[in-house]
C-alpha cells in the first residue's frame, strides 16, 4: 500500500524505549513493530499494517475493527466479491478505494454489546453485512442502553 514506502526502521534508541510494550489491540500480545509509521506506538506491525491506512478494516480509535473480516457470518455475503462484480479491477487498480468500499459494506458488531459488559475481542466481534447488522439491532433492541 501507500504508507509501506514511508516506512522505516524505528530507530534502536526507540526500539529501546518501547521494549516490553504490546499491541494495543486488545487480546494480542505481541511486542510493538519495530517499523515507523501509523500506529508505530501502539501496534504490532501485523495490526499496524490492517489499519485503515493500509487498507485493512482496522482503527486505532476502534479496536473491533481488526477483527472485521470481508464475509457475513449471517448471510455469507462476501462483500470483497460485491465491490469486486461492481467495481471490476478496481482493487488492482486502487486498492485504497476498492478496500474503503469493502469497509464500508461489512460491520464489526458486538456480541456482547460493551454498554452490556462487551469487550473488544476477537471472541467477541462478528463481521455483519448491513442489511444483517439492521436486522440484528432491531430484533435484538441494541438501541437501547444497557439493559442486561
């Protein structure tokens, strides 16, 4: 992507600093990357290089979205392959915009909701296309806070 030329080795000074320091995304614990960049302070460079900055479905800001993936765990819809028939090429050709419209197409809900005691964890996020994560938040009345 883009940032991957920006990139750079942290210096050993930093790497120093940071040394014993884990990812922030929660559920991983592996050391932070070693690389500049987005998310260099926070990330291990698996999680640095799925943010949204590298194309990935994942925000610093949101830590359920590294666990978003393309495909409906309700419908199976995969909405890599949607953009894909609509937009034939594009993630050849611009892979920023063909991955900004997969995001935009698929959600990172919570099972457990974290107005109810959720966390962020893998074990916790599904991946929902729209129209599955509608359905769900109105059968389920997710509008509503905190009701246990």
């Amino acid at each position: 992507m883009k940032y991957l030329r920006f990139d750079k080795p942290k210096s050993l000074a930093q790497i120093r600093k940071e040394l014993g320091k884990t990812c922030s995304v929660p559920g991983c614990c592996k050391p932070l990357t070693n690389m500049e960049g987005p998310g260099s302070n926070k990330l291990c460079r698996e999680h640095q290089l799925s943010q949204v900055e590298y194309g990935g479905p994942g925000k610093i800001s949101r830590p359920h979205t590294f666990h978003r993936q393309w495909i409906c765990v309700d419908c199976g819809k995969d909405v890599s392959v949607e953009v894909d028939k609509k937009y034939p090429g594009l993630q050849e050709s611009d892979p920023d915009k063909f991955f900004r419209l997969c995001r935009n197409r698929i959600i990172g809900d919570h099972v457990i909701r974290r107005a109810d005691g959720g966390d962020d964890t893998k074990e916790n996020v599904q991946s929902r296309c729209l129209d599955c994560n509608s359905d769900k938040t109105i059968l389920n009345e997710d509008f509503r806070k905190g009701q246990k």
